[in-house]
C-alpha cells in the first residue's frame, strides 16, 4: 500500500534552527522524511489560524498553536537500522522488552545535536507526542494507540532535560511496535511494514503552581453529537472541558458536557449527589517538584494526580467552578463558600466571562469548512490569576470524523418479543448489519470490578482470535468499555476488542455513568463504524441474558463466554433517534 507522505515541503513550515521558544517559526521540522498525520492536521489549520483567527479574540483571549517541532521519519528508519533492532520488533516480543531494547539504543548522531540544543533552551514543560503515518486518518485514526511523554524539563542541568526528553523520543519510537498497536493493527488492512513513527516536541500549555503545572482547562469538541440532550442536535456538536491535563478527557472519559448552542443547559443529572458524583473530582497535572522514581517506560512518569483541594490551594479553581451550599440545598456560580466545589465552567458557559464557547464554535466550523467533513479538536487554555484574562488558547490537535447519513427505520414493535436479544434508547452509530454470529460477554455472575484488568486480558485472546478468523463479533459487558479506571469498567485498550463490530455497554447500580464522547477510545469506536449499545440498568430494555446461556458455549473462561447463533443476527440502529435492537430473524 503507498504510504501517506505528510512531507513538511508540501507545506509553509520551517527546518529546526535550534532555537525553539526563542526562534522566530513556532512549527519547524527536523529530518526530511514525512511529518505524519497529527502533525499534518496541525500543518492544515495553521495557516488558517495565523491569518484569521489569532487577533480575533484579542485582547482577551489569544489563539495558536502552541510551539513544536516534528522529528521526522528517516529518523525513526534510521534509529531502527542503526541500533539493529528489526530482530526484535518482527516477534512476538513483551512490551517490557521492547521498551527496554529502545531505552537502550541510541538516537542517531545526526539528531543528538538538534535534540541537545533544544534541551539547552528549554526550562518549561514539553510532551513528547506520536505523529504516525497512519494516525488521524478519517476511518482507521489510531487514537491513544501510540505513546505520549511529558517531560518537566525543570532540572537545573542540560545534560539531565537531554536524557529526560530523549527518553520521551525512544517511548514514542517503541509504542509503534507494542501489543496495542499490533492488536489494532490486525484489524485493518495493514501491515506492520506501513507504519512510520513521527515525534512532535511541543510545549505543554500551563501555568505553574508550585509544584504543579496544568492548564486550566482541557478541551475536546466535536462538531457533530452522538448522544443530543435537550433541544440540541446532533449536527449542532458538543464540547467536553475538564481542570488540568486532558489526560482525565482523552484517556478517562471524566468531563463536563455540553451544547455549544446551548452552553447554559446543564448535562442530565437525577439530583444534585449525583452531580457531585458524576463530575470531575481529581485532575492530572506535571510534576515539578522532588523527581519521581526512575521510570522511563512509563508514560506517566512526570505527572501526577491532584484532588481538587490543590485545585482550590492553587485558586485555579476560580473562573471554572460552582459550589454547592448543603445549608440550603442550593449551587451558586463561583468558588466562594465553603462547600463542594463542581467543576461545571458556569463561570465561561453562563456568566461569559469570556468567550470561549464563541472560540470554540468558530474553531469548529472553521477546521469543518476545511476538512468537508466533521471533525474533532483538541486544545488547553490557560487563564489569568485573578481576572480571567488574559487567557491564552492552545490548539493541539485536529482530526476527521466519521458520521454515516445511511437512513434506519427502527419501529417502537421491534424493541420488544421473544426474539430480541437487546435493545436501547441510548445508541450511537447507525445502519443495518447481518453479519455477526458471536457473541461475546462478560457473565453476569462472575463480574467483580475488583477483576476487570484480568477480564481485559482474557477478552484480548478471545479477540485475536476472532480477528485472525475474520468473524465480526457483539461484546457485552458492565460499566465503562475503555476506562482507565479498572473500578469504573473493563479497562481495555481499543486494540484488544477491534474486532467487535457491536459494543454493549451496562450499567449497574455502583456502575452508573455518561459516556464520554472526547476519550479517544469513543472516537476509535465512531471511525470504525462500530455501533455502541448503552443500556441502563434502571431503563426501559434489558438484555435477554436467557437467550445467550441457551446458546452452546464456543469458548469460556473464568470471566467470559464466547457464542455462536445458527444465523446471523440482525443489528440495526437509528442515528437520528439514538433507537436501536439487535434480534434474531424468524422465519
């Protein structure tokens, strides 16, 4: 297959002079070779910001993209031959092993020298990012496949900001070859041989807080909405903020969700215990205190969790929150009291203290306009200390969704009889499918958050080898698919069910939650054309659990059992009413 060359010549960027923060070009490139697809996306808007987006906002909030230069990819072939590590990347090889056989080569000479130059002037906060040949690309995106480092890049000597970012490079080198990449890669239509690995030095957008640095809010927004609530549409979008890194969006799902048409609703909760459940109460920040353990593999190493009392030390908390007011029973806008505080961003959504949804629904019809398709963006924002401006506005990342206008007719007489095997009120995706004979669940009986890491690594063997077979498969399982939280849900990576064509989500009374439509996993989901069935436990529609322990058991393990119908199921689902069933046909 040819490759997509993503070659910084086709575009108005500049090669690395050595100066990073205090050069003229804020997006240069070193090497020759292609850029790859998350540096391309940012290539593509960058002129569009530059020309009319960066003043508009001005003074109040200023727009770019933060500084970053692109490690091309004759680097990483060169890496591979020069420290002869195809042996060990062409076998089935632990990923311990892997990393540890990348931590131990050595970056070719040619770029040690633009790498130690960077590290000289460097004193802030970097991330260390993938921009793989085939990432962000509309059908098969890659997201949260490859590695990703922060580097705090605050120790006092060059020599130790050289190791620590050349450390990042190598974690980003290894994760092309890791197990996530292989299991996403069997389920496309490429090889191995097809990837390339980019790396993006940018600098991380922040403030420091003594020992911590984060932005004060993260953002994803998508400019079409799977799950509308209240009068939206779901061609009108939605956004997702969170305090701190967006690590807690990307990676777990915790956000805070609305319309930007309508950034005053408030996202559906049943009461005000709820609310404080369900919203975001810890945040990722880096480190910049007392180095942590030696760790170089581990792509957290340099940050760390905070609960939102370090928040509120910090007085970050100021322009982004509510407080609820148990005396009374009532939440007022702001931080000022002394009760629980709700990270809802009343202060920016409702008060408009400044214009930041404005900002964001430009952004989006703008990157829309010039993809033709729907997209999805990531960005951080940093406020000022007292007052919410000056503010500075981070775009970080730009990607094409897939949205399918196959028109579905579900009728309210086919949720229900004797041969539905589930259906729901809350499903994302649309179409019509009858080609799935396994199924593939997590048993009712045996399920225990305390064992989900174990469910995920049972259900990776069982995916393989239905990918190998070439059989689509229904995955059903309780709590949040995707989470890293292992007490929230089944913590598995995208690559270890990419097989399954239909994913069911449930419920349960300690497991009750909304999914997260900025966490990259969601958007692994929405580019393969998976449909995703999510079932509330207290809702109008179960599944028909009878009808899956009657079919004989194809495989079975502590905590799961794989089945085979007789004929294909029939899967259908509504895009424009959420509505969907999955049923077996009779004759």
């Amino acid at each position: 297959m040819p490759q997509r060359r993503y070659s910084p010549h086709h575009r108005s960027l500049a090669q690395f002079n050595r100066k990073f923060l205090k050069g003229g070009d804020r997006f240069t490139y070193i090497g020759s070779g292609s850029i790859g697809g998350k540096a391309h996306g940012l290539a593509h808007i960058k002129g569009i910001i530059e020309s009319s987006l960066m003043d508009r906002f001005a003074p109040g909030i200023t727009v770019e993209i933060p500084t970053l230069t692109v490690i091309a990819t004759d680097y990483f072939d060169l890496f591979i031959k020069q420290n002869h590590l195809e042996e060990i990347i062409h076998t089935e090889t632990r990923d311990d092993r892997i990393a540890h056989a990348f931590q131990k080569a050595d970056l070719p000479a040619q770029l040690v020298g633009d790498i130690r130059a960077l590290a000289r002037e460097v004193h802030t906060p970097l991330a260390v990012r993938s921009s793989s040949m085939l990432e962000d690309t509309m059908f098969e995106p890659f997201a949260s496949v490859y590695g990703t480092k922060m580097t705090p890049c605050n120790q006092p000597d060059a020599d130790t900001r050289f190791h620590r970012l050349t450390e990042a490079i190598k974690l980003v080198y290894a994760s092309t070859f890791c197990s996530d990449a292989a299991n996403y890669m069997r389920s496309t239509h490429h090889a191995r041989t097809d990837e390339k690995m980019a790396v993006i030095i940018q600098e991380v957008v922040g403030t420091r807080f003594g020992d911590r640095y984060y932005p004060h809010l993260s953002g994803v927004a998508r400019s079409h909405n799977f799950y509308p609530f209240g009068h939206a549409r779901p061609e009108e979008g939605v956004v997702e903020l969170a305090l701190g890194l967006g690590r807690t969006i990307v990676d777990e799902g915790c956000a805070w969700a609305y319309s930007p048409e309508y950034p005053q609703t408030d996202p559906p909760y049943n009461s005000i215990g709820d609310l404080l459940k369900q919203t975001q109460t810890s945040f990722w920040a880096i480190n910049m205190g007392r180095p942590p353990a030696y760790d170089p593999i581990n792509e957290t190493e340099h940050m760390t969790r905070c609960d939102l009392g370090d928040a509120e030390y910090d007085r970050s908390l100021n322009h982004l929150v509510s407080t609820f007011q148990p005396e009374n029973n009532r939440i007022d806008m702001g931080a000022h009291g002394r009760g629980p505080k709700i990270v809802n961003f009343a202060p920016l959504l409702k008060a408009d203290i400044l214009p930041v949804n404005d900002l964001v629904k430009l952004l989006l019809k703008t990157c829309e306009d010039s993809l033709g398709a729907p997209v999805e963006i990531e960005f951080a924002m940093t406020l000022g200390r007292e007052k919410p401006g000056p503010a500075r506005f981070g775009f970080l990342q730009m990607r094409p969704m897939v949205v399918s206008d196959e028109r579905v007719d579900v009728s309210p007489e086919e949720m229900s009889g004797d041969n539905v095997v589930l259906a729901s009120e809350n499903v994302m995706g649309n179409g019509l499918s009858k080609t799935i004979r396994d199924v593939v669940y997590i048993k009712p009986e045996a399920f225990d958050v305390d064992h989900t890491v174990r469910m995920a690594e049972e259900l990776e063997g069982i995916n393989q080898q239905l990918v190998e077979a070439r059989q689509p498969y229904l995955l059903i399982g309780f709590g949040r698919w995707g989470t890293s939280d292992p007490q929230g849900g089944i913590p598995v990576k995208f690559g270890q069910i990419a097989g399954a064509k239909v994913i069911v989500e449930v419920t349960l009374p300690g497991l009750d939650f909304s999914l997260s439509q900025g966490s990259h996993f969601f958007h692994n989901v929405t580019s393969f054309r998976i449909v995703y069935f999510s079932i509330r436990h207290a809702g109008r529609f179960a599944i028909n659990w009878d009808c899956l322990n009657r079919q004989p058991a194809v495989a079975e393990t502590e905590y799961l059992r794989q089945v085979r119908f007789d004929f294909p199921l029939c899967v259908k689902a509504d895009g424009r009413t959420s509505m969907g069933v999955i049923y077996r046909e009779t004759a």
